[in-house]
C-alpha cells in the first residue's frame, strides 16, 4: 500500500463545494482514498478531511486544491491521524 | 426600490462598466432578456452560442477587462462550453451568464434541463448555481472578481427561471467585484534574481501571457533592454516585443525557428515570466534548456513546480517584480552573447521567399501587414494558417494578437475577431482563417454584417485541413485520411450571399490590387486567397520531441 496523507480543508458551507474538491480530484487524476465533511459549528463553514495519497505529487495537489474558492485553509497531517482510524470499524463491519 | 431578479442581475452588470454582451435568448433566460430592453448594455445576438463565449473573448482579450456571455439552458448551455473550456485555459476573464430550469424542476428531467453546474465545473476558475435571489447580490460581483483576479480565467453563473422573476427590495448595491491586489515580491526575492543574473553568461528571458495579464509588456521589454538580455516568446505572448526588436527572438517551441531552439540549449539562465512550461513550447521537458538555472515568476503559485522544477521561484506580480529589478540593477552589455544571438537569428531566420507571389503564406501574411498598417487586431483560426502568422506577422503592441493557444479550437477566428470589433471599432479586425476552420462558425458572418463591423477576414485557402495533412504527411507515411481537399466551397460567394463583400484572388487578374482593394473596402470583406496545398510549416518538432530534434524541412 502506499504512503498516505490526511489533508483537512476548511471550506464554504454551500452546495458545490464537495462538487468542486471531487470534481478537481478526478479531472487531475489524484487519488482520493477517503473523504470526510461536515458543517462546523459556524453553519458558514464546513470540514472536509480527506484521506490521499503521500507521493510527488502531494504538493501539487494541494496547490490545486487551495486555488479553489471555496476552499478558505489547508492542513497537512501524516496518514495516523486519528481521524480515519477511529472511523474504521464503521467500514469492517 | 422593488426589482425582479432579472433586473438586478441586470444592473449589477451595468454597474461593473459592462457596456455590450453577446448572447442568445431561450426559455430559461427570457427575463433577462425583457430587462435588457431598459438597459443602455448593447445586446450582440449571435447565431449560435459558442460564438458568444468566443465574442466575450475577443472583447476580453483586446480591453483586458472582463466580458460578458448570455445562453439559455440545456443546449444553448452546452454550445457555450467549448469557448468557456478555451477561456480556462488560456486565463481569459469571461463571465458565462445561463439560464436555468425553474428551481422547483431541478432534478426532474425538465425541458432543456442540463446539470450546467456539473458541465462548467472542470472548465471555469469558478463557477455557480444560483439557489436564491438574495445570493445575485454576492455571487455577480464576486464572479468578475474572480475573473480578474491573480490569473484570470472563466466564471460560469447558472440562473434558475423562477429566481430571475423573483421580487427583491433593494437599499444598498453592492460593490462592483475588481480585481483583489496581487502578491507582491520581497526585497530578498528581488535581491536572488539580480544575483543570479549577474552571475549568468548567457541569460535569456522566456516571455509568457502573465506579462499582458499583468499590463507589464513595456517594462519587460525594458528590462530586456537595460541588461541586453535576449527573449524568447510564448505562442500567447508574441505581441509583447514588437516583432524587429534586435532582442526578440519570436515564439519558441513546435514552430519556433532553429534560432530559439539553439539558443535555448546554449543558455544558462532562463527567466520564466507569466508562463507555464506548456508542452507546445518546451518540446520534451526534461530536454529542455539543459544548461540553464530557472528563475520562475508567475502569479498562479500550482504553476511553480507543476512541470520544471525552478532553482528559484517568485510567487508574485510580475509587473512588480520588473520594475524592481529595473530600479535596482545597473544596464550591462554582454557583447558576446548577443552577438551569437544576432547570428543565430540571421542565420535561421524564416525567408519570405522574393518573387511575393500571394500562394506563398509568408508573402500573403507580409503584404497584408504592410496594407493594414499597425492599428489592427490581428486573430486567426486553427492550423497552419495560424502558425505561419504567429512566426511572421510583425505585431507592434501588447493585446493585438488574438489566437486560441492551450485548446486550440477551430473556429475561435470569426467570433473572437468580431468580439474585438466591437471593443474597439476604430481598428481593423483582421482575421487569418483557414477553410476547414471558417466553416466551424461562418454563420456569424451574419451577426458581423448585422453590425457593420471592420472585419477583414483572409482565407487561407489550401483546400485542406492542412495542419493534419502536414502531420499525416510527416508522421503518417503520406497516408491523407480525412482531410477535406475536395473542399470545392466558393467563400467569397458564400460571404456575398451573407451580405460581405468577397473578393476571390483565384479569379483576380492583379491578386495584389485585388487585395489592396479588398482590405480597403468598408465593413465586412472575406478575402479568399488559394495557397499550394504542400505548403507545410517548418520547423516542427515532432510532438513528444525534444525541441532540439525539429525538423527543418521536408526531406523529399
Ligand atoms: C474544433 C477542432 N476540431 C479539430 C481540430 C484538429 N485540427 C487542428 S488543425 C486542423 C485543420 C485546420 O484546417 P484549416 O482551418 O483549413 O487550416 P490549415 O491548417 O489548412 O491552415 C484540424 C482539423 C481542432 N484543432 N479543433
Ligand atoms: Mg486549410
């Protein structure tokens, strides 16, 4: 399996947004493992986490990723972020 | 004051300057129309909606400023698409304006019912789906801010019906949407690239569409000057350096002379400014320029890195940038390196063969410079018509050359040519096409005629789709599949049954007093002008080449 990477995306609460985060994943061929959103506790603002793959290509993805509006921040965390981990036993089951 | 949605979608365009848009009405976005008869915006209807997107472009490209497309939904949309997806990528600030089905019937398969946000998603910088009449008042603004700003591209706006009839009270109107300040360079960046080119032998400046986007032509050209640098142009930038100058060495890549390709090889510092490393123009990355340290200046920072990794790179305003370095570094000469310059371009520059007859394009594209003078917009189609202007035309000013680079869309000439006519009638609008690329949008032949416009259209007329032959010829064992040269069309007739004039040099007993003639007769004049079919472009670097591997010309 290859290296993985947890990105979390502060984005505009509206419809679209997950249109426009997916639809760049797709069009640029980037691999998206897994995909977390929901409104923050300001309606106005979401969370998105994804879960993507580590390679040469990360930065540029992020780069991409941050030129769309609707994004407002990027973080990057390693792929043991607690995140996915504790979500699994909902998808082994 | 009480308005309707359409109204106000139509006041907040007034009130970001936007004086004409092309469009066509439909269904979904009749309210709009009905609101533009109480408006002073000039409204262009074309005869088929990608000439609209393909106006709005022409208007952009000339002015700078962000233009404006209306389309109803469903078919009317997706005929927008091809030229929204040729504004992305060639970062043109066009406002895409679509009616929609009625909120209510989204998602029921309603009559020209299109998922038009999920079409323009990949192909605009942004794009939206209007949910209420409240968001108009953000969302307009906000999209000609998009447009403008940092890099420009598209913005698609879907309407749907019911919002665009909605009632809403208005007390306080927005501000118009601008274009937010850009990034500006450090003194620590400005104090690198000084080194580093003080450091350089043989430095040479490749010269990108960022610079026109930033209005920094001039200072670009003087910083060239100032530190006698030579430059090297992208297919999109080729009318920053006025053609003669001594330090231009024209467009670089799949067409470019052998000049830039040696050049190229042989320099050991390359300034990359307002571009973005297209294939087209680097030949085989990692062959390109394989001496040289890469400095890369552009406002959009995903570019930095994407396909050549820079040795140092400024994410800021270019036009900043150069005035800086034009404030702080003293002029130099470097006598040998420009020598070798001049030599390389006198000695691989393309000849325009003596005898001037008009079947050689090089002759025609001359001729026709030398009679329309320099206060022209020059466009053309798709194919080799399009690449023998971009290597000879002697463009003399930023935003004169109007050309679809990163889709390369047949017919973009007649609507973008028509776009600029109207942005700015007291020049010539000069279209180069060829007759494979005419057909794609003659019918705005119409809407030109309808207008008045100052088009001269010269139709290269080769009886093929010449740029595929050229490859089926050269890459294909001869073998033409395809390629149209039984084309028996009449185009000065078909101009004159339009209500153009048409002029047919085939039939011309004087070819260069019929075209004199023709470029100065008023209003819309095709001028179809029959060029050797063999007539091929060369040099040509093999697609997937390194551009040091062209080819100079047929080996027969
Ligand atoms: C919309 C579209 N379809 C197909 C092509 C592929 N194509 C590139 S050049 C060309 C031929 C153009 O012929 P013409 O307009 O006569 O120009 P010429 O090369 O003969 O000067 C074709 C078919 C394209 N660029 N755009
Ligand atoms: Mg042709």
């Amino acid at each position: 399996m290859s290296k993985r990477a947890v990105l979390e995306l502060k984005v505009r609460n509206h419809p679209g947004t997950m249109s426009h985060v997916c639809g760049l994943f797709a069009r640029r061929s980037y691999n998206m493992e897994g995909i977390l959103c929901m409104p923050m506790a300001d309606k106005k603002f979401s969370k998105i986490w994804l879960l993507v793959d580590e390679d040469k290509r990360l930065e540029q993805v992020i780069l991409q990723t941050n030129k769309l509006i609707d994004v407002l921040a990027i973080t990057e965390h390693a792929a043991s972020h607690e995140i996915f981990e504790k979500l699994e036993c909902f998808f082994n089951s | 004051m009480k308005i309707s949605g359409a109204q106000l979608i139509i006041k907040l365009l007034e009130r970001q300057g936007i004086t004409q848009i092309a469009g066509m009405p439909g269904g979904a976005n009749l309210p709009m129309y009905d609101a533009l008869l109480d408006s002073d915006i000039k409204h262009v209807l074309v005869r088929h909606e990608q000439s609209a997107g393909f106006i709005a472009q022409g208007i952009a490209r000339v002015t700078g400023k962000a233009a404006v497309c209306f389309a109803s939904s469903g078919p009317a949309a997706t005929n927008l698409i091809t030229a929204i997806a040729d504004a992305k990528l060639d970062s043109i600030p066009v406002v895409a304006i679509t009616g929609q089905v009625p909120s209510a019937m989204l998602g029921t398969d309603a009559f020209q019912e299109i998922d038009t946000f999920g079409l323009m998603l990949p192909i605009t910088k942004h794009n939206y789906l209007v949910h209420s009449i409240e968001e108009l008042l953000e969302v307009i603004p906000e999209a000609f801010s998009i447009a403008l700003s940092g890099r420009p591209g598209p913005v698609a706006i879907d309407i749907p019906k019911d919002i665009q009839n909605q009632m809403i009270d208005i007390q306080q109107w927005p501000e118009p949407g601008t274009a937010a300040p850009l990034a500006q360079p450090s003194s620590a960046d400005i104090k690198q690239i000084k080194q580093m080119i003080e450091s350089a032998q043989r430095p040479m400046l490749m010269v990108g569409a960022g610079v026109i986007n930033a209005d920094a032509s001039e200072q670009l050209v003087q910083l060239a000057e100032q530190l006698d640098i030579p430059a090297v142009t992208t297919f999109l930038a080729l009318s920053v350096f006025p053609h003669s100058h001594p330090l231009n060495m024209g467009m670089l890549g799949m067409h470019g002379t052998k000049a830039t390709s040696i050049a190229l090889e042989e320099c050991d510092l390359l300034i990359g400014a307002g571009v973005r490393f297209d294939d087209r123009a680097t030949g085989k990355i990692s062959e390109f320029c394989p001496q040289a340290s890469v400095i890369h200046i552009d406002i959009d920072k995903s570019e930095i890195g994407k396909l050549k990794i820079p040795t140092f790179a400024v994410n800021a305003d270019i036009g900043s940038t150069l005035r800086e370095l034009l404030q702080l570094m003293p002029s130099d000469n470097r006598i040998e390196w420009h020598a070798r310059i001049q030599y390389l371009k006198a000695k691989h520059a393309i000849i325009t063969p003596a005898h001037g007859r008009l079947s050689n394009p090089y002759c025609l594209l001359q001729q026709v410079a030398e009679i329309a003078g320099e206060n022209t917009n020059v466009h053309t189609d798709v194919g080799q018509h399009q690449m023998w202007t971009a290597q000879v035309y002697p463009f003399n000013r930023p935003r004169q050359w109007s050309s679809s680079g990163g889709l390369g869309t047949m017919g973009y000439g007649l609507p973008a040519a028509i776009g600029s006519a109207l942005a700015e009638p007291e020049r010539m609008s000069l279209l180069f096409s060829g007759d494979g690329s005419i057909l794609i949008n003659i019918q705005e032949l119409d809407t030109a005629v309808e207008h008045n416009l100052n088009l001269k259209i010269v139709l290269l007329n080769n009886r093929s789709l010449g740029l595929v032959r050229q490859q089926q010829t050269l890459f294909f064992k001869g073998n033409l599949s395809a390629i149209n040269n039984r084309n028996a069309v009449n185009y000065a007739a078909v101009a004159q049954a339009m209500g153009a004039s048409g002029f047919d040099l085939a039939t011309a007993a004087d070819p260069q007093a019929t075209l004199q003639q023709a470029l100065n007769t008023p209003g819309v004049v095709l001028i179809n002008v029959p060029i050797d079919e063999n007539e091929m472009v060369f040099p040509m670097v093999p697609p997937g080449a390194a551009n040091k591997d062209l080819i100079e010309q047929q080996a027969c």
